[in-house]
C-alpha cells in the first residue's frame, strides 16, 4: 500500500533525535500496512500516540539556597515570577521537602525544585534516596557561582544510578554587566564567559572523570547564552516519547525552538492522519463527525502550543503597548475562521464533516479522502501559529507590514 512508502518518506524529512517515533514502532505500523491490516497498525498508531501525548515528565532540580533555582523553574515553565503557580523567589530554604510544580499548559510535565545537598547532612546516596531519585527523568544541578564538591559527588552518584545529569550556571546576565560596569575599557564578553566555564569545571573535574559540559544561562534572558543549547542537549538525551511533551513545554523564544516544535506536531498529525484513514475504511464508524467538530478546540491547542493563547497575546499586546485587536491585525491565525466574501473555513469544514458522514460511509475511497483533509486542515494550522510565532520574534518587522497570510492555497481535494 502507498501508506507505507509514505511513512518512510515522511520520517526520513527528520533527524533521529527529533523524532516522536522509536524505528521499531515506525516499522510496524508499516509491516501491518503493507499487510493491509488496517485494524492492527490502527492499534499500534493509537498506542504511540497514548504513550507520545501521557507521557510523564518530571525534571529534578537542585542547588543551593540563593543559585536561582526557583527562577530557573519559572523559566522553564514559561511563568512569570508574579504568575499565578510560580515558584517563591527570594525565600530562606528551610525545609527538607522536595516541592513540585506543574507546567501551566502541560500538567503531566512536573518541575521538582529539590533542596540543595549543601543544606544537609546526607551522603549523596542517601540524599538522592530520600529526594526519591527513581522518579525523575534527569537531574538539573544548579549553582551561580563556581560548583562545589558538593554538586561534584551528587553528579557523580547520580551518574552510578545511570541517570543524566546538568550542570547549570545562573545569573550570567549579572556577572556580564558587572565585569563591564567595572572593567569598561578591557571588557570582552566572550572572555569574561570562557572564564566563567573555566572556573566552574576546575573543581568538578577533579571529582568527574573528564570535563563536564556547563550551560551559563541567564534566567530572564531564555534566548540567550547557553539556555537553547540546554534544552537542545535535553531533547536530543530524552527517550523517544518523551521528546513529544518535554518540546511542547518549552517556550517558543527561538526561531529554531518554534520549527523544532513544528516538527513534533508534525509528526503527531501525520499519524493522526493515519489513523484517520484507518477508521475511514471501517464501515459506520462514527468518529469522523466527533473527531473534526471539535476544530476550535484543535486549532487552540495549537495556539496554547507556539504561545498564541488569548492569555499569552493579552501579555505581548501589553508589553507592544497596543490592544489585542491591534496585534491580532498583523497575525494570520485570527482570519483562518473569518467571514468574507469567500466561504470561511470553518463553514469550508461544516460542510465537509456533512460530506463525509452522509456520504462516504468506508471503503478505501474514504480513507483516502479522508486521510488528505484531515492531514491537510491540521498541517494549516501548524504552520500558520508557527509562522505567527516566528513574526512575534522580530517586533519591527511584525509591525512594518501586516503579516502576509501564510496559507497555501488548498489542495484539489478541498472541494
């Protein structure tokens, strides 16, 4: 069957570490194509997507009172430090007890802020033990100025518990603009940063075998520095479906990050688009009405996704000092469902959904029919909330002209 040929076609457009797709599960949902057997590779694309989509990921992050951690957190959760949710800033730690928190957008994402080994008496092992390291998918230490042989035996124990690990410096944004506050004239960005590494992994490699990478970041600036790099090395380290959840979550700050996101969602509605084929071939199945009336809620995942949510866009509309109307004028995604002297998509869809329910009830026919559609319509709205994504990037060229419109004319089979 042509499906098939397909998926490798379509698989092979990414690199193995942005994947969503083990090569064992992309094999065989083809061996069962090929074997035209529809029900079992409709069984085995409706697992992957299950494990993809509920896939917990819990990141462990530790360090010392005072690093940055809990702004460290935020950043990672795209939360502000006066959000509702944020991590406390600036608090004494006192206590013992691991506090988790959730990402806003993605609840089956849990960032645990851990407290430092250097305020205990624990042997690393057993700091590790109580902190319940099994339960996270890797570790993030944390320091702001040089690490400590503290950090150095807990990277070291947690590397015997086979997990990965991180080191994360904070607050690079303070250090660069106090080095050039009082060294004016000698300042040079890229030395004082080469210094900063340097003096971070002399102590650690004196415990680690080797020289550990550092990631400098600055906790207000995620687009800056080494925080892409981080989350780069964090994806490409994850197991194959956890890439899917863990690349949602990040903020879409980088044009790299937000095509990177792109991709996932691609790959997720290219097996949509399978599956939907699968059940087209089924004879009265009646998911095809459910599956597509629930377009807004679809397309606003989407939004939520490149951060286009109505919450997000009041934030950027404020920070542009204009309204939201003013900002949604220069963006595409609003005029997907406007009414104008053409027929809206949405009623393009209303009658399509009539189409299909009424019209095609199996058969191969429908599976390919509906296959296109529904590949075509959610590949729309990827790419329109990712290409709005990248123009907020640029506030110049958002506003120099309205944004084109992003969208391709429809294939033959949209009418």
């Amino acid at each position: 069957m042509a499906w098939a040929s397909s998926i490798n076609a379509f698989f092979n457009n990414f690199k193995r570490e942005s994947q969503i797709l083990s090569e064992e599960t992309i094999t065989l949902i083809k061996t069962h194509i090929k074997s035209n057997n529809l029900q079992e590779a409709l069984s085995v694309i409706n697992n992957a997507l299950k494990d993809i989509e509920n896939a917990p990921l819990n990141i462990a992050v530790t360090g010392e009172t005072g690093t940055g951690k809990s702004t460290f957190i935020n950043a990672i959760r795209g939360v502000g430090q006066e959000d509702e949710g944020a991590a406390p800033t600036g608090v004494t730690e006192t206590t013992m007890a691991r506090t988790p928190y959730p990402h806003p957008k993605l609840p089956q994402v849990t960032l645990w802020d851990l407290p430092g080994i250097g305020s205990s008496s624990f042997t690393p092992e057993n700091y590790l033990k109580e902190m319940r390291f099994h339960e996270y998918d890797f570790f993030i230490i944390i320091s702001a100025s040089r690490f400590k042989e503290n950090d150095a035996q807990l990277a070291k124990a947690i590397s015997r518990m086979k997990m990965n690990f991180y080191f994360v410096r904070t607050k690079i944004d303070n250090e660069l603009y106090n080095e050039k506050k009082s060294k004016p004239k000698t300042f040079n960005k890229e030395n004082v940063l080469k210094k900063i590494r340097k003096d971070c992994s002399q102590q650690l490699k004196e415990v680690l075998s080797g020289e550990p990478q550092i990631f400098l970041v600055s906790n207000f600036e995620t687009s800056e520095y080494d925080f892409p790099i981080l989350e780069q090395k964090l994806l490409k380290d994850l197991p194959d479906k956890k890439r899917y959840v863990f690349m949602l979550s990040l903020n879409s700050v980088t044009k790299e990050a937000i095509n990177l996101k792109r991709d996932f969602l691609k790959q997720k509605v290219f097996l949509e688009a399978l599956k939907s084929g699968a059940w087209a071939t089924i004879p009265f199945v009646g998911m095809i009405r459910d599956e597509l009336e629930d377009l807004d809620e679809t397309f606003n995942q989407f939004r939520s996704y490149f951060g286009l949510d109505d919450a997000s866009l009041q934030k950027i509309a404020k920070d542009f000092n204009i309204s939201v109307n003013e900002l949604k004028e220069h963006l595409s995604f609003p005029r997907l469902f406007a009414e104008d002297d053409d027929v809206s998509l949405l009623k393009k869809l209303q009658n399509y959904i009539e189409r299909v329910s009424l019209g095609i009830i199996g058969g191969l026919g429908g599976a390919v029919y509906y296959y296109k559609k529904s590949y075509y319509l959610q590949n729309l709205f990827i790419d329109t909330a990712a290409n709005d994504a990248i123009a907020l990037l640029n506030k110049e060229d958002l506003f120099e002209k309205k944004v084109g419109p992003y969208i391709s004319k429809p294939p033959e089979f949209w009418e």
